[in-house]
C-alpha cells in the first residue's frame, strides 16, 4: 500500500442552523485504504462524506491529492475523483440498469465507458441479467449493487460508501463486504460509513470513531475491533 495521502480533512465544521455538527475534525485517507467512521446515528458520519462530497456546506480544508477542493462545486468534486454511493442508494427509480450505470459516466468522454460496464458486471453478474430491467423494481441488494456500479462508472480516486449494508439481508451483506474487500484489491481507495461497525472493522485497514460531530478514537481496524470502550458501544460485546 502506498504512504501517499489521497484525502486531508483539517479543522472541518458544519452547522445546520444552531446545530453544531461537525466540529473541527481532522483526519487522512492514504491511497490505497479502506478506512471506515464509526458511530452511532447522529455522530456525524453522513455529514463527513456529505461535506467531503460537496453535498453539504463546510468550513476547514479538503485537500484530494494535495490540491484543495473545498472552494468547488459537487459535480467539479466528481471530476476530480470522488464519488458516492449515498445512504438510501439514491438511484433512479424510473430508469433501467443501464441507464442508471451511464448517468455515473455523465461526464466521461473518453472511450473505455464500455470497458467499465463490463468490469461492473463481472462483479455483480445480476446487474447484466437485469440490464434492461426498471431499476425500481430490483430488489434492495441489488439497488444497493446499482449504487455502487453507478459510482464506479464515475472512475473515481476515492468511493464514498455510506451505509451499503443498511436494510439488507445477511447474506446480500456478507456479499456487499466481500465486493468492497475485491474493489480494494484492485486498487480502489474507501471511506466506509457503516452501521455494521463489526463487519466494517474487519476489512478496513484505519477507523475513526465519531462521537457527536468529533473524532474520539483512531486506530487501525483491528485494534478497534478488540477495544473495550468500542466494543461495548459499538459492538454490543
């Protein structure tokens, strides 16, 4: 794995009206990471990549590859490499599983779009099979594959994950995991939300726990796996 930073969160706050929901937190993604933010509802993990993302109003610096991007807009954000899978999976309900996968590449214009298709359906094979098919008829696990694919499309630096196991059943879970370990593999660099803290530790290499809108704990992954104060809380152990 590379020591190189991908991502430098500084002194990062948001408000929402009188409520103070980040507040000042720092923390950094090397490329080549899976590293997750645990917490309970309400900690602000959503708001991090929301504001990472450019989808909620922030103050602090975000440096992507050391150059900042906290000035730009969303969609500038996606061009220079971030791209979320949004909890709830946000996708779109009316198209088919195509359309929806293209609309990740809106703003691509080179010539290997094709060859990414065909990357995502080797890893969920029942998104081809349901290629035509109207993406709000798809089960929630396969939403939930849709999600991810659609992000992908993008060819992103960094995938933003916000709760991909949510509502799912534990088996479409286990897969959900093993294809977020596999995207790693490949090179891909993650900041993980999950509500599954237990599976979210194993597979991450670095985690932040977050404790209403601040950073209360850091380490590797398998440490806070063992950690009693994160294991009671966290864990239910």
């Amino acid at each position: 794995m590379s020591e190189r930073l991908l991502l430098s969160v500084r002194n990062l706050h948001v408000y929402y009206g009188a409520i103070h929901a980040l507040k000042g937190i720092n923390f950094d993604i090397k490329q080549g990471e899976i590293v997750s933010l645990i917490g309970s509802n309400g900690a602000g993990k959503t708001t991090t990549l929301r504001a990472i993302s450019g989808l909620t109003e922030a103050s602090g610096e975000i440096l992507l590859a050391g150059e900042s991007i906290t000035k730009i807009a969303t969609h500038r954000r996606v061009l220079h490499g971030i791209a979320q899978s949004p909890e709830g999976r946000g996708i779109f309900p009316n198209l088919t599983v195509l359309e929806n996968m293209l609309m990740g590449a809106y703003s691509r214009h080179d010539k290997e779009i094709t060859k990414d298709l065909d990357q995502c359906y080797q890893l969920f094979p029942r998104l081809k099979e349901r290629e035509k098919q109207i993406a709000g008829t798809l089960s929630g696990g396969e939403q939930q594959m849709l999600a991810i694919s659609r992000a992908l499309m993008c060819r992103p630096k960094l995938l933003l994950l916000d709760e991909p196991s949510l509502g799912l059943a534990p088996k479409i879970v286990s897969q959900i995991f093993e294809i977020i370990k596999q995207l790693n593999q490949n090179g891909m660099t993650i900041l993980l939300v999950e509500q599954n803290a237990n599976q979210a530790l194993k597979i991450s290499d670095r985690a932040y726990v977050l404790e209403t809108g601040k950073i209360s704990l850091e380490g590797r992954g398998s440490e806070l796996l063992s950690n009693d104060d994160v294991r009671r809380c966290y864990l239910g152990v």
